[in-house]
C-alpha cells in the first residue's frame, strides 16, 4: 500500500473535539490584578507536548520534524515563558501513554492553571462522525481501533478545572468545530491583557483546516511551527496573547505552503471570552542554547547490522545517534553472511539524516544434478536464462527445474540452493515422469469450469491459456514496463482461502476477524500459507501451489482483458476496499464476480503470490510462464483490501510486498491447482 508523507492517504489528522466545559460551580471568581509569575495568584502554567516520527507500522510513513519541533517550543515555553514541561516523544508516545498524560492532566491542573497541549504527528479523518483521531506510535495503520479518538481529547478538556486551555495541533484535518473568531481591540495594552487574562478561554490553533498539511518547512522544522518558534521566540514583550501569535503568522504560512491556519474559540467548550496569554518569565535570561547538532537514523536490510560510524562502533541497526556535529560521516554495517556496505550521509544541525544500508548475502555456488527418468527427458530451468546442463554451478536462490518428455506428464519442482535452510555444495535431484493417460472421450476443461476439492470442497475454476499485456503505464514504477506474456490454462481457486477450510487443515483461527468460516482467513504470513499447503497436498489427491504474479494478474484481468478491476471499471460492483467496507472483511463471494466467475480479486484481502518482490522484476521476465525467483527477502502480494484507502491500491496491475513472516489483518491468500 503506496502512501506520502505527513499528508498520507492512510492515514492522518486531527479533529478538535467540542464539549462544554466544566469547572468550578462558583461563577464570581477572584480576578487577578497583575500578570506576573511572580504573583501567587496566577496558577502554573503547564504543557503537554507530544510528537511522533518515527511509527512502528511500516505502513504508516515517518516524518521528519516532530521531534525537532516539541523540544525547540518545550525548550521556549520552560525558559522564557516559565512552563512546567512534559513530553511524550516517539516510542513512549503510545495509545495508553498518550490516553493517560491528557486523563493524569484533567485531573491535576487546578483552577487558576493555563494548560497547553501541543500535538505533532499523524492524524486520520473519520469522515463517517465528522470526527478524528490522534495516530499513535504503536497504531495498525487502517485499524482506527489502535488510534487514540478524540472523544479522549474531549473528557479531559471537559472535566479540566484550569482557567485556561489552548490545544495547538500540527497535523492534518485538524480545523473543525470551531466557534466565531473575535476581533482584536484597537488598543492592546496592560488592561486588554489583564482583562483577557481574568475571563475562562478554551482555544484551537491549528496549522491547517479540514486539508493535509506539510512537513517540511525551515531549519529542520514545520512551516507551522517554524514560524510559531520564531514569533514566541521573538517577542519581546512582558505578554503575547494567542490571537497576536496568530495575526502575525498565519499570512505567512498561508502564503508559504497550501495549508490555511485557524484560530478561534472551540464551540461549546465552556470559552467565556477570555483567551491564553503568554507571560514572559522574570526569572532572568535563558540558559545559553546547546550547540547545534543533528542526527542520524540507521536502518539496515537485514535488521540487526552493526553500524560504524567512521569507523567507531555505534550499535545496531535500526538505531538512532544523536547529538552529531554537522557534517559528512562514512556510516558501515557489517553482518554475518552478508557483504558489508558503506554509505556517505550529510548531517546538517537541527535536522535528521536518515540511511537504510542494504547489506547482500555472501554468495556460496551449489552445483545441481538432475537425473530423469526416462534419461532422454529434457530438464530446464525455468526462472534463469542459462541452459542447464548436469552439475550446472548457481547463485543461492530458488530454482525452479522442470523435467519433460514426450508422451509423460510434465514435471516441475522447485529447488533451494543457499538459502537459509536449504542445501549448499551439491545437490542431486530425482525425477520421475508419469506418462500421459489414453486421450478421453470427451473434450478438456472450458473457460470458467469449476472443480471442488475433495478435502475441503475448495472451488477452482479453469483459467485458460492466452496472451495478454502485464502491467500498467498507469501505475508505479513497479509496475513498468508493460509487456507481453504467454500463459498456459491453470485451475485458480474461485474464492480466497477461508477461515473454515484453514482451520479444517491447520487446526487453528489466526484472523484478526473472526466472523465466520465464509470469511477470507486472514493474519497469515507467505511462510505460513506455504505450511497451509504442505498439509493439504499431503492429504488431497492433487498438488497446489500460490500462484505466479503473472497467473493471477491474468485470471484477475478475466483471462488477460483490459480490465481496470477484476471485472470491470465500477470499483463498488466488484471489490471491498476502504470506502464500502466498514473497516473490515466480508464474506467471499458477495462482490460481483469477473468475467470467469472468479470473486474477490480486487480488494477484500490481498493476496500472496509466489514471486520474489523487486521494483524491477518486469524487466527479467520470461515471456513463457514467467515468476522472478532472483534476490530479495520480500514476497509479492496482489489485489488491495479492506482497509486500501484509494480504488488504484485495487486494481488488477497494482503489486506490493513484504517479508515472508509478515502478517497483518489484511493479508490472505487463494490457490492454484498445479495437475
């Protein structure tokens, strides 16, 4: 699933929630009579600030400035405004941390406090409720069960005693439910203050409306906050109030990036015409800045490399290193098996750099002997372009060998040559060819025929063989170039696997919906459909396999037509996907069909394929049966899913991959019968 950044379609915003406000029952409260931190009468002022960029969830893009934006504003608010400080950053930003900073908030800030809660990170719109929630760190991107709703946000404003209460929020979607703005009086002086000061507030600044927002900007930080830092940073005056914050930034953000901020009372929330001052604190000047520094994110492909940086040993990978001085850094990883890597990075202060080293494994050659039976049979590699000949030296990888001969049933097998688990040094493989059946009397399968399987009554239809363009010129890199295939007919499988046939064979339920037998099995990873299909040619009297990437983009498309979605052009008629599924599965079936009479190809779950994942596989396909075994650790998946957020993650031509231990609650998978 393809999304951008701090503007994502899976993904982000937030909402202010509306509620009234509720505070001391007594309405004649003593007003102050100066502004100073000095005076025992103003309460404390207090912040909570979170910020995430770097999320759990693969899925889920980073961000770049968060972190730096919370620690330069918690730094401003604690020396030069005299702010009480806490932070919630990255990994201790959780669903239950950030759930009990705001509840632990609610219930300490006292009457006469000034409470500000700054938020920077991902967001998501729940369009539904005209609502939203805040994206925590350890969300399932497309879960809204793992965000942090705002109703949330709500109780802890609602049961807040403090006099004044400003959410500042730097996330997509975040302007709703806002009150009338108020004007600005033609002369602010000591008194406008005093008198803003005295009366309750509950106010929203927001970097945007209902839009996506930036995040990038200036110095390492968001356009937002770049000018929020400079305008708080700036002033030079004993108090600032929120609506001249905002006067003075807002035409610049505005004018600087696609984004309009907002400022305004929250309606009914309890604002009784007062509004959060800023008060400069009297406790003499601030410390003297820490040296500007930046740092560095290292990730590594495999996890768990070695990193150096400039030759020192640093940890490993994946690992942040902070407090580098600016400049040009030699970053290795170093791993068992696998040949070392070294990248250059530019660390520039104030920002984070960030490298992923791709570290290859150590190639071992195996040398592969095949004996037929007959011995005239023709063997052939099918995923390499060399001719094979007996004890042919190869790369560690998957081969797959294919034994044939005339009048005998073709046989293919698959064969591991360095891999983890699999054979090195030499390998001797014996295949034994059944000869072919006297012809029958009738003809052979017709398109859209269904066979069931005896064991679990799983529906297969026959697929025939054809031609047909792969790809799309539309779509991702991935995605290109377009070209011709020629397939022979295979029998797919009519539905996706189901939770009853998966427990039927496997003895257990892994799904994170369980709704029913009819429902897709889902939570498997491609090992673990591999093991599903171990168990079941051990007790079936046919083979089946996943199929090929080019397999199932040819029976999605109908048997290789000009199909936008597995059956046509109307998205609704023919898959689940984000917009229509109500946030999960559905029983299979219930979506039209394609032109064969096969369901659910596009959306639902996606589906794994066999093929090896690589942006450039297109290019070293075959144009007979092709399936790209060569390098790489991911596995293809195919055909969007409940939770895919546009109509193009559902098209027939989209692809994508993971590791093959990956799981997630939209992850499932069909078969093909292979004899």
């Amino acid at each position: 699933m393809k999304s951008p950044g701090r503007i994502v379609a899976l993904i982000v915003g937030l909402l202010m929630v509306s509620t009234p406000y509720v505070g001391a029952k007594n309405r004649d409260i003593s007003r102050i009579g100066q502004l100073t931190h000095m005076n025992k009468q103003v309460g404390t002022y207090r912040a909570l600030l979170i910020g995430i960029q770097d999320y759990n969830d693969s899925h889920i893009p980073d961000l770049e400035t968060p972190l730096s934006d919370v620690r330069k504003i918690g730094a401003i608010l604690k020396n030069r405004y005299g702010f009480k400080v806490e932070t919630l950053l990255d990994k201790k930003a959780t669903r239950e941390a950030m759930y009990k900073a705001l509840r632990q908030l609610a219930s300490t800030a006292k009457a006469n406090d000034s409470v500000l809660i700054y938020y920077a990170g991902h967001g998501d719109l729940d369009r539904q409720y005209n609502d939203g929630w805040w994206i925590p760190v350890d969300a399932v991107g497309g879960n809204p069960l793992t965000y942090l709703d705002n109703i949330q946000v709500q109780k802890a404003m609602k049961n807040m005693a403090a006099r004044h209460v400003l959410l500042i929020s730097d996330s997509c979607y975040s302007g709703t439910l806002f009150g009338l703005a108020r004007a600005m009086p033609p002369v602010i002086n000591d008194k406008y203050y005093l008198n803003l000061y005295n009366e309750k507030s509950r106010w929203g600044m927001t970097s945007g409306n209902k839009t996506p927002v930036s995040d990038s900007g200036t110095a390492g930080h968001s356009v937002f906050a770049y000018q929020l830092i400079k305008k708080l940073e700036g002033n030079e005056k004993p108090y600032v109030s929120t609506q001249e914050i905002y006067t003075d930034i807002a035409p610049i953000i505005s004018n600087n990036s696609q984004q309009t901020p907002m400022c305004r009372p929250i309606r009914q929330t309890g604002d009784q015409g007062g509004e959060f001052i800023f008060i400069a604190s009297s406790q003499g000047d601030p410390p003297p800045p820490p040296p500007e520094t930046g740092s560095l994110r290292v990730k590594s492909q495999p996890s768990g490399a070695k990193i150096f940086m400039d030759t020192l040993f640093k940890g490993h990978a994946p690992i942040d290193i902070t407090g580098v001085t600016p400049g040009v850094y030699g970053v290795l990883g170093s791993l068992d098996g696998y040949i070392f890597q070294e990248k250059k990075v530019r660390v520039n202060s104030g920002r984070r750099a960030m490298v992923t080293l791709t570290l290859d494994p150590v190639k071992t050659r195996a040398r592969l002997f095949v004996t037929p039976n007959p011995a005239d049979a023709r063997v052939r590699i099918m995923n390499i372009s060399d001719k094979y000949y007996n004890g042919i030296e190869l790369d560690p990888g998957r081969y797959k060998v294919e034994v044939s001969s005339t009048g005998y049933i073709t046989k293919t097998q698959w064969v591991d040559i360095g891999t983890s688990g699999a054979a090195s040094g030499g390998i001797d493989l014996y295949v034994e060819l059944e000869e072919e059946p006297e012809p029958g009397p009738g003809p052979g399968p017709t398109p859209g025929q269904v066979w069931k399987e005896s064991v679990t009554g799983m529906a297969f239809v026959w697929v025939p063989g054809g031609e047909f363009m792969m790809g799309s010129t539309a779509g991702d890199a991935d995605e290109k170039p377009v070209h011709k295939v020629a397939l022979s007919g295979f029998w797919m499988g009519k539905y996706e696997v189901t939770q009853g046939q998966w427990q039927q064979i496997m003895g257990n339920n892994p799904s994170g919906f369980k709704k029913g037998n009819e429902f897709p099995v889902e939570r498997v990873s491609w090992k673990d459909a591999n093991a599903f299909i171990k168990k079941l040619n051990n007790r079936a009297g046919h083979t089946f396999t996943l199929p090929s990437e080019a397999q199932w983009e040819y029976a999605a498309r109908s048997g290789g037509k000009n199909q936008k979605y597995s059956g046509g052009d109307d998205v609704n008629r023919f898959a689940w996907y984000n917009k229509n599924s109500s946030n999960s599965t559905h029983k299979v079936g219930t979506k039209m069909s394609n032109d064969l009479g096969i369901h659910d190809m596009s959306g639902n779950v996606w589906e794994w394929c066999q093929d090896i994942y690589a942006k450039d596989a297109y290019k070293k396909h075959s144009s007979n049966n092709p399936i790209y075994a060569q390098s790489g650790s991911r596995r293809v998946y195919r055909g969007g899913s409940w939770g895919s957020y546009l109509p193009a993650d559902v098209r027939c031509a989209n692809r994508d991959g993971n590791t093959p231990d990956y799981r997630n609650d939209y992850l499932g998978f069909r078969l093909l019968r292979t004899n």
